[in-house]
C-alpha cells in the first residue's frame, strides 16, 4: 500500500511539473485576432484588393513578412 501511494505521488507530481513547464512555454507574446488584422491592413508590404459584391465592399489583403503568408478579408 506504501509504494502505491508512493507511486501516485511522483506521477502527480511528475504531471504538475509538466503542466507548469507547459505553462512558461506559453506565456510568450500573444496578439489579438483584432490587432493581427490591423497589422494585416496597416502594414506596406500587404496587398489590397476591393470589389463590390452583393451591395457590399469586401477587401483581400494579402502580406508576406518574415517568412509568415497573411491572408485577411474584411467587409464594410
């Protein structure tokens, strides 16, 4: 019975160690899906296009930087 318990105790504490070393990895910088698109359509590189489709504006934006291909539509 100890070394059941004992077992159970290093795998608990084996997976808190885990969990919290996953934790620090994903605590880099995030952005937003808001503050992408507005990186998106700010940015100099990126391509537009606008067509008007069904009553509306809808504009592509296309950008590759660093490697990344973006790809944004947006509707007016």
């Amino acid at each position: 019975m100890n070394n059941f318990l004992g077992a159970m105790l290093a795998k608990a504490k084996n997976t808190f160690m885990q969990s919290a070393e996953t934790a620090q990895i994903q605590q880099e910088d995030t952005v937003s899906v808001i503050e992408l698109a507005e990186f998106i359509e700010k940015h100099v590189d990126a391509n537009m296009v606008s067509q008007f489709l069904l009553g509306d504006f809808y504009y592509f934006y296309e950008l590759q930087a660093e490697g990344i291909n973006y790809y944004l539509e947006k509707k007016t």
